[in-house]
C-alpha cells in the first residue's frame, strides 16, 4: 500500500470512528431529554388532573348535564349521518343496477302483475273460444 494510500485509509478510519461517535453522542442526548421531557409530562399530567378535579367540583352539575346532552345529540346525529349513509348507499346501487340493466324489486313486481293481467286476458279468449282453460 502507498504512503497516499495509507492517508486515504486513515482518513476513512476517523470519519468513520466521528460518525460514529457522533450517533453514540446524539443517541445518549435523545435518551436523556427523553427522560427529562417523560417527568415533566408526569408533572404536567398531574397539574391538569388536579385542575380537572378542582372544576369537576366547581361545575360536576352542570358538567353532568353537559355530557348527557352530548351523548343525546351524539345519537341523534349518528342516526342522522346513518340514514344519509343508507340513501347514498341506495342510490349508488340503483345507478349500478340500472347501469347494467338489472330489474329492480319495483320492475319485477310491476313485469308480475302485467302477467296476471295477459293470463286474465287469455283466460278470457280461451273461454271465448271454447279451448281449454289455463292452468294454475
């Protein structure tokens, strides 16, 4: 190996070894504020807990009332929302069943009763005519 050579390797050698040590620094730095920032937000937790606590029992009353509204309305909304769900829903797939031509509930019923109506009709003819009835 040359002498630049043996520079270059040793160049390499410490970036390397910097890198290194810089991830190992940045590491334990994240390890502590994580550890800093994990009991500070105990404390906070805490403060807000005794703050809540204070106002539930400045307005526990008026708070009971506020969330059995809430859920009342949160109900009636969901109803609400759900029924607009299902008519979107519907609608999407009347548009897909017209769109491939599939008879719906309405068309099979109304293609029924015009069968019953032609079977009345022939019955009618066949009688006229003196032929045998239908059967059925």
């Amino acid at each position: 190996m040359t002498t630049k050579q043996a520079e270059v390797m040793d160049q390499v050698k410490r970036g390397a070894r910097k890198a290194l040590r810089v991830g190992l620094g940045a590491a334990e730095v994240a390890r502590e504020e994580a550890l800093k920032f994990r009991g500070e937000a105990a404390k906070w937790a805490d403060k807000m807990a005794v703050r809540g606590e204070s106002l539930e029992k400045q307005y526990g009353k008026h708070l009971g009332t506020l969330v059995e509204k809430g859920r009342k309305n949160a109900g009636k909304t969901a109803q609400e929302v759900g029924g607009r769900v299902k008519h979107a829903v519907e609608a999407q797939v009347e548009r897909f069943l017209s769109r491939f031509n599939v008879p719906t509930k309405k068309d099979v019923h109304s293609l029924g009763e015009k069968v019953d109506a032609l079977a009345v009709k022939v019955d009618r003819l066949l009688a006229r005519a003196g032929g045998p009835r239908r059967k059925g």
